[in-house]
C-alpha cells in the first residue's frame, strides 16, 4: 500500500517536518508505556484505581496528558466528564475526529490512523480473532503499527531520526499532572 492509499492521508504531511516530530513523538511515548493496566486502547482516558499513574488511556488519551503534546497544541474535544457521587471526575469522553485533532496529526481522520486499535490490527496483519474485542492491543504492537505508519509517509531513514530525537517517554508525574481526576492536576476541571 502506497502512502497516499492509507486511510487519512494528507498530501502535506510528508513535507511537514512538524508531522514527523509528532508521530516520533507518539512512537517514543507508547514504546514507554509499561503493558499493564495503564494502557487501555478501548478507551480514550479513564481513572484506573491500582494503577500507578491512577488513569488508563489509549495511545492519544496518554499523549493527551503529556505536556510536551499539550504545548504543541494537542487538546480534543470535551464530549463529556464520568463523575462519582463526590462529584469528582473520573473519566473523560472525547471526540477523537476534531478538526483541531486532525490538524495536529496531518490526517483527515484521527479514528483511521495507528490510534485506532482498528487500524493497528489491520497494519500489522494480526488476526482479530486474537483479540477478544480488537481492543486489546500492548503498547509495543501499537508502536509497531505508529512505526509502520510513519514509514508510509516518510521513509525508514526518516523515521529512524526522528524516533531517535525524540526524548518524549511515558510518566506518571505527567500523567498525576494532567488529568482532571489526579490530586496533584492543576489544570481547569471540566
């Protein structure tokens, strides 16, 4: 499959620097996420009690509760908050099809890219009878398919690079620090 067949190609992206810095960056992240109950690619980003960080999240739900992606302008989409009894939140829904999503990505559809535990069975040729909901994907096939994905559009050579540049890696200070549900957040409740 050539580059400009995949599912939300921009014709851009290749050329944009920024794109592949980004998806390096999403690389690094997910290949540092330990495979246990942090990583959950059924959900954008929920609090998990008995995990270290508090929270489990899909690929974009951690990236999203990283600051180096929040200072580059990665933000979704509200759709709505999970709270308890104490009124305290407890999960968030997002749009994971924003035009301001799409844009930080260089793709038209955030849901057709390796985010997409869809996406990354079919990239990696995984039979989906192995995965009780296809949801159940580690962090390292998911960073095989974000690695793949990123070879479609900027080459092995490129991409090679760029993950080597890149110092984004998973912790679970960022994560305490960047989620609503966190005692240590210190952003705007929701």
């Amino acid at each position: 499959m050539y580059a400009h067949e995949l599912p939300g190609y921009h014709a851009s992206q290749k050329t944009d620097k920024e794109f592949l810095e980004r998806w390096a960056a999403a690389y690094t992240l997910v290949k540092s996420i330990p495979d246990d109950q942090r990583f959950d690619m059924a959900n954008w980003a929920h609090q998990k009690p008995g995990s270290e960080c508090g929270t489990a999240a899909c690929l974009a739900g951690h990236a999203l509760f990283h600051s180096w992606f929040i200072e580059r302008g990665f933000a979704l989409t509200v759709k709505g908050v999970t709270r308890d009894l104490e009124d305290d939140v407890t999960g968030v829904q997002l749009f994971g099809m924003s035009d301001a999503a799409n844009t930080f990505w260089g793709t038209s559809r955030l849901m057709t890219t390796p985010f997409d535990p869809d996406f990354g069975v079919e990239m990696l040729d995984l039979d989906p009878s192995d995965y009780w909901t296809k949801k159940s994907l580690r962090p390292d096939q998911v960073a095989e398919a974000v690695y793949a994905w990123m070879v479609h559009f900027w080459g092995f050579e490129a991409a090679d690079a760029a993950i080597a540049a890149s110092t984004v890696v998973y912790s679970a200070e960022e994560v305490h620090k960047n989620t609503p549900w966190s005692p240590t957040y210190v952003g705007t409740v929701f």
